[in-house]
C-alpha cells in the first residue's frame, strides 16, 4: 500500500504522557498520524518522573542511553540526569514535536471497551471518547504500594510515599524513618540525611549497591559533543554495549556475575569499616536476582553517626513511630519506599477487549502479551512497556522506542481501510508464553524474592534475553502472527502475505 494514501485520519488514543506515550505519539505523528489524543490523569508529562520527586531522584542508566535515540541534542547536567532535568527533557520533546496540544493532562482514562470495531474510552469524568486505537503506555511502576503494617492510619506525625513526596513537610531537625532500601530509598537516604536530625532506615533484604560513577558534565565536553555528534552517537553506543553485556549475563551465563559480587564486596569493605553494620549492608542472595543499585554516597551515609540502620522485622506501625518485637522506634516523619503495585498489570484501569471479556480476566493466571505488545481478543490495541520487556540492565527506552517502531508498522495496516483490525492470534501468544515460561527458571531473577513476580511466582517482568534480542524479534514481519481483517474480506495473512514489515 502506498503510505500516502493509507487512512491517516485515524483516530488513535495514547494513554500516559510518560516516556512510552510520548514515544509513540512522536513516532506515529512523524508519520502522519495527526487525529491522535494522549490522555494522562497527572497535570503534566513525564510518566514516573513527573510522579517521582523524592529528594535525589536521579536516573541509574547515564542519560546518553535513558534518553530517545532521536532527540539526543541536550547537555545533561551529569552522567545519570536527575530527576527535574529528566522531566524538562520531556515536556521539551513533547514541544519540539508539536504534540502539546494533542496531550490530555488531568484526564484520567479509567476503562477501554472495545465496542462494535472501535475502543470506547470512558474518562474521569464519566464522558466517553473513541478511537480506532489504543495504546496503552502506563509502566509496571505507576502505583505506589505501603505493606500491610497494622496501624499506619494511626500514626501521629507525617507519613508518605516516596513517589508522592509531600514537599509541604519539612524535614528539618526531625526524626526521620525510612521504610525499605530499593531504588528510591538508596537515592533519598542520602539525599534527606543532612537536613533531617536523625534518621532511621529500615531494612528488610539488603541490596548490592555499586559505586555510582557519576560526575557533572563540564562546559568544555558540552562543546565537544555539540561539535562532534558522532562523538556522542559513539558514546551511547559504548554504553548500550555494556549493558548489553549484562542482558547475556543475567539468563546466559549467570557465573560471570560471580566477578560482580566479588568487586560489590571490596566496595562494600573500602566503604563500611565496622564489620557489624557491613554484616548487615551484605546481600545474601546472588547478585542481579533483584534491581543491582547504585549510589555513591548511601554506604557513606550509613556509616554516619545520626543514621542507623534497622535490620529487625517490622511488626506494626504505631502513634509514636515504627515497631519491631523489641519496641518502638519514636519518629515523627515516616517515608514508605516500598515500592509500587507489580502484581497486576494496568491495574488502575479496566479494559474490556472482545465479547466483553476484560484484561483482567484474559490475565488472571498471569499477564502476557506477545512481545508484551498484544493480546489475542484486543483488536488494535498495542501496550507499551507491557509484561516481559521490563530490563535487569540497560535503558528501558531502547525497548520502548522498538516497540513504538512495531506499533507504527500495525497502525499502517489499520490505515489502509477503515474499519481494519489488527489482533495477534493466539497460536502467536501461545508460542510467545511458552518461549518466555521455558526460559523464566534459567535466569538469575529466578533465584530469590523479588517484584518481578506476581502471587503464582511467573516473572511477568523481565524480558530473559538482550535487547538485540528484542529489537530483532519486533522488526519481523507482523504476519501470520498478527490477523489483519478488513471490513469487507477477512485475510488471515501467511508467511507470503503482503505485510508493510
Ligand atoms: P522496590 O525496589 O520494590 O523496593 C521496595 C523496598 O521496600 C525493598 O527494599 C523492600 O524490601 C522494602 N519493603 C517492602 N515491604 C517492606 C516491609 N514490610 N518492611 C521493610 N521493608 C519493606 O521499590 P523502589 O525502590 O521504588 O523501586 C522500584 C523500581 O523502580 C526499581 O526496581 C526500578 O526499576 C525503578 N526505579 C528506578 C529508579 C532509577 O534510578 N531509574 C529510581 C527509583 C525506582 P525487600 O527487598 O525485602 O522486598
């Protein structure tokens, strides 16, 4: 079909304005797909980083790599961006695309029904939209989780999420507790420990954190980049490459991460002298099984004087403070870093595909899409960041920027006509499962308790393989694992059928 005739007045519906949305709606509108609305319930861009503003958020892949392959004209602050800069470089790409007017804020999309060959959006305020697509982009990460400790309500001081950080407390001279020790903690702990008067981080498992070698970028490397793009192009190569390495390593050769642990632990010994808190600080299950974090300063901020570090069970939050079996630890600032909801895919939202069945009941055994992009019964709808493309190591931009490329090539053939669908088949999933359920148990995240699991133990997560890998497998022709239907005839393409891939 001849792209400049296809039916580009499509109507295509973005749900979340983060990294993935804003991906999609770039690609698509760079090919002229223009009748396309993102909607997000936040007041502004940005997905998690726009949610995130705990103090020291920062990313932990450097911003060559965590940043869209076609927008890398920026001079990032430092090696990993923090967390303000990150956003702006958004809400800038969402400009520079001329997408604004097209991005929806404070409209939340709260369930999808796919009705009489179109997708019926009912928004916040009970209003009903339509679209002939829908993309799905909200992240395994969007809603925050607290543990089920009795007695949260009833605490007198301050309490809150590090992804709703409530800037209106003021942490000066309080006594602080932190709860939980993953990504978020590490880069608040040592972000908030110079203000507040004396801070208590409780740990539960302890995790590898590796020295993070970050640095400010100097004017003068600002110029040279600016002058020699290939120079950057070659540097976010470099980078891709190391993470690369590490994407083999997690479910192929999961002894090269020995090395790992082993240089983990000299830092872990340079960083920490007293042997009980370094007894503590040390991770008792292989390296990489959970998120390896880094941080420059968080073992440093451990060892300080006004810091300590909790390792006993907590039993029960109370008026006062924090609980263990032997007593109450009085503190009058509590910050949950526990993490976000995992378990269940797109659970702020109800989507219902063919015959009404919902996603919800498509996924109550586990959640799975093929290439974690579709799902049989849900015409013309493509996830973004959906279950099993989640990375142990690397940028998940490169993965949704091949996702969004796949994406394109679908709506292509939704254009040719109206009234077009495009619905992976299930011998496709199927296939695509069992691929991912034989490799599941031979990678290192098998090996402990972590939140890439769902309550029956699948890793509906991680991708087990590279991000070549993925990239490879998303740039296949779509058929026969997709079904095209035109209004009129029905094809059910064979590997010989014509396909824009
Ligand atoms: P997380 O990694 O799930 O960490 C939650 C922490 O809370 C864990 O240490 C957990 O302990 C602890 N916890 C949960 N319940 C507890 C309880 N009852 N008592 C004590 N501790 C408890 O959550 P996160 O730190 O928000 O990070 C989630 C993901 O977000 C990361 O893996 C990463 O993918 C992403 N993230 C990325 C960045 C970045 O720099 N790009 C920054 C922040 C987050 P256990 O380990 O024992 O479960």
């Amino acid at each position: 079909m001849d792209a400049d005739n296809a039916h580009r007045d499509i109507r295509i519906a973005v749900i979340g304005a983060g990294f993935g949305g804003l991906c999609a709606a770039m690609k698509l509108d760079e090919r002229g797909y223009r009748n396309l609305t993102v909607y997000d319930r936040a007041p502004d861009v940005g997905g998690t980083w726009q949610a995130n503003t705990y103090p020291g958020a920062a990313c932990d892949a450097p911003s060559h790599l965590y940043s869209y392959s076609f927008d890398q004209d920026v001079d990032w602050s430092y090696r990993f961006a923090h967390g303000p800069e990150i956003q702006r470089y958004l809400g800038r790409c969402a400009d520079r695309a001329g997408l604004r007017h097209r991005i929806r804020t404070d409209t939340e999309v709260t369930r999808a029904d796919w009705d009489g060959g179109e997708w019926a959006l009912t928004l916040g305020d009970g209003s009903v939209e339509r679209a002939d697509v829908l993309i799905p982009a909200l992240g395994h990460l969007c809603v925050p989780v607290y543990p089920p400790l009795p007695g949260r309500a009833d605490f007198a001081g301050d309490v809150f999420h590090t992804a709703r950080w409530n800037h209106d407390v003021d942490l000066r001279g309080k006594s602080v507790a932190v709860i939980g020790t993953g990504s978020s903690a590490i880069q608040t702990i040592p972000a908030i420990a110079d203000t507040v008067g004396k801070l208590t981080v409780f740990q539960r498992t302890a995790p590898y954190v590796m020295y993070k070698l970050d640095a400010p970028y100097t004017e003068r490397t600002h110029r040279f980049y600016r002058r020699f793009g290939f120079a950057r192009k070659f540097a976010r190569g470099a980078i891709w490459g190391y993470f690369e390495f590490f994407n083999y390593a997690f479910w192929r050769f999961p002894g090269a991460m020995a090395l790992l642990r082993r240089v983990h632990g000299r830092q872990l010994r340079k960083r920490v002298s007293d042997p009980a808190l370094r007894a503590a600080l040390t991770p008792d299950y292989a390296i990489g099984c959970k998120r390896i974090l880094l941080s420059s300063d968080y073992y440093a901020t451990l060892n300080r004087p006004d810091v300590d570090l909790v390792t006993e069970p907590i039993t029960a939050i109370t008026p006062k403070g924090v609980a263990t079996a032997t007593g109450t630890h009085e503190v009058d600032v509590i910050v949950f870093a526990t993490g976000f909801e995992t378990s269940e895919f797109l659970s702020s939202i109800e989507i219902g595909g063919r015959d009404g069945k919902t996603l919800r009941e498509q996924w109550s055994e586990r959640a799975a899409a093929y290439l974690g992009l579709a799902v049989p019964n849900f015409p013309n709808m493509f996830l973004i960041w959906g279950p099993n493309t989640n990375l142990g190591a690397g940028s998940i931009v490169s993965m949704i920027e091949t996702q969004a490329e796949h994406i394109v090539r679908a709506v292509e053939r939704i254009a040719e006509s109206p009234g077009t669908t495009v619905e992976v088949t299930t011998e496709a999933y199927d296939a695509f499962l069992g691929e991912i359920r034989a490799r599941e148990p031979k990678t290192i995240w098998a090996g402990c308790d972590n939140w890439y699991r769902d309550e029956h133990g699948n890793d509906i997560h991680n991708w087990p393989g590279s991000m070549r890998d993925y990239r490879n497998r998303t740039r296949r022709a779509l058929t026969p694992h997709y079904r095209v239907t035109a209004p009129t005839a029905t094809e059910s393409h064979s590997a010989s059928g014509s396909d824009v891939g």
